[in-house]
C-alpha cells in the first residue's frame, strides 16, 4: 500500500538529516510499529509518510504510485492520518468533527449530502460513542476525543492509518481500548503504520517493527527480531529485561539506583 525508498529529511540546509535512507513497506491488514526515543524524528517521518512534508531525498509511492505526483485530494482518500496533538479550537460537535472526514470524498463547492452524514454517524455507533455525537468536541476527554477521532478515519474510508503516538496522554484503560481498536483496523484490511515510544506496544499489536535512532530506521522485521534487550540498552539508555509469558513478550525496564548525580 505504501513504500518509502531511500528517504532522507532535513528541515534546512546545513541542519543535520533527522533521518536518511530510510526504508519500509507497508501492507494490507499489516500493523508496523516505529520506535524510538523522544525527538528522535518519528513525527517527522510520518509526515513524509503522509505527504505533509517533502523529502529531499528518496521518494514515497502510494499504491505504486509517486506520492509527491498526487493531489491532496487523491492522497487524502487513500491515507488517514491521526497528529500526536490535536487541540481543538471550535466547539464543534463530535459528529461534525467525524464528518470532516468525507471532505476528501467532495468537490471543493459540495456541501456533505445524506450519504456522508449517515456514514459519520455510522463510524459513531460503530466505535460505540455514538452517545457522543452531539457532545461538543471541545468538552471531551482525551480518550474520547481520540477515539471521536479514528471514527473520523472510519468515515474516511482511507486504507492506509498513519498513526503518530495514538496512545499519548492516555490513562490505562483507553490505551487498552486504541491499541485493541488499531489491531481490529488492520484486521479489516487496513495497513497501520503508528509511532510508539513504547516497545510492548510492538509486542501487543504490531506485525511487523522498526527503531528509529541517530537517523537511522532499522530494517522492519518481527517485534520479536527487532527487539531485543542489548538494542533496548543503546536506544534508551536504561537497562531492560524481555519477559516470556505464555503468550507474548513485555519489557521491563530496570530503575537505576539513583538518577541523582
């Protein structure tokens, strides 16, 4: 669905690459998690990802196609993409917040028709928030505001989910409810890309991942492959331990004595 070749991103000349020759393939029903620490570039690769930022080097192609080469309009019916910070400025209603996403599917002079009110309330119900949708945005939570927001992706009908650290600022509970919500997309055929600074999410969901550290994007492979505990020590900093259970690998981060110099 969507390949990145050779990608390379600075944001002026002279700066330092955020990231070069990086490399990922994403495919349907697929979710691939990008690690790293804090800063490191993973907004910004997702950027280029969805075309909001223009590589100076590689290319990103969309379906075999040239990314760069397609219209907004074109680009927006086939990716969603969900920003790390979405603060919202009008109180709209959380219905008419899920209904911005059929604008890629009209004309700039349409106005949304029968057809695209009812698949934003459909997207509600389906995610079970539809109590939410004459609630003002703005008056939300942050778990709901996040989940008014994938209802939004739904009535998009996009096929590729561009994620960036969709479980930040989450309480337990509803970062149980996103990630189990972006492993049910992927299983209806979506491809999932989403950004993590934490490893068991990988573990928890993903099918295939990659790090992202000194600008550099490891090849994606299994969490399993990719993960491993001496990577975990250079990328963090901390010392970690990978536990077995019976059914998946959690990390387990060891505190140090004393982070008091």
């Amino acid at each position: 669905m969507i390949k990145a070749r050779d990608l390379a991103f600075r944001y002026s000349r002279g700066q330092a690459w955020v990231f070069s020759r990086a490399e990922l393939a994403l495919e349907t029903g697929q979710v691939l998690c990008i690690l790293g620490p804090n800063g490191i570039g993973k907004s910004t690769l997702v950027k280029c990802l969805a075309g909001l930022l223009q590589p100076q080097q590689g290319k990103v192609e969309l379906e075999g196609r040239n990314l760069a080469g397609m219209s907004r309009a074109a680009v927006a019916r086939r990716v969603a993409y969900v920003p790390q910070f979405h603060s919202p400025v009008f109180a709209f209603s959380a219905e008419q917040v899920v209904l911005m996403g059929r604008a890629a599917h009209l004309s700039v002079v349409s106005s949304p028709g029968p057809r695209d009110h009812r698949r934003a309330r459909q997207a509600l119900e389906s995610l079970g928030i539809g109590h939410l949708g004459h609630r003002p945005y703005t008056e939300l939570s942050g778990g709901e505001r996040q989940l008014v927001m994938f209802a939004r992706v739904l009535a998009q009908e996009a096929k590729v989910l561009l994620l960036d650290e969709p479980t930040s600022h989450l309480d337990f509970g509803n970062q149980a409810k996103v990630l189990a919500l972006i492993r049910d997309l992927a299983r209806r055929g979506l491809a999932v890309l989403m950004t993590s600074h934490f490893p068991d999410h990988a573990f928890w969901i993903a099918d295939r991942a990659a790090i992202l550290h000194q600008g550099r994007l490891s090849v994606p492979d299994t969490p399993e492959r990719v993960i491993t505990e001496d990577k975990l020590r250079q990328v963090y900093g901390v010392e970690v331990r990978l536990i077995q259970g019976d059914r998946q690998t959690v990390c387990s981060p060891t505190l140090p004595k004393s982070v008091l110099r």
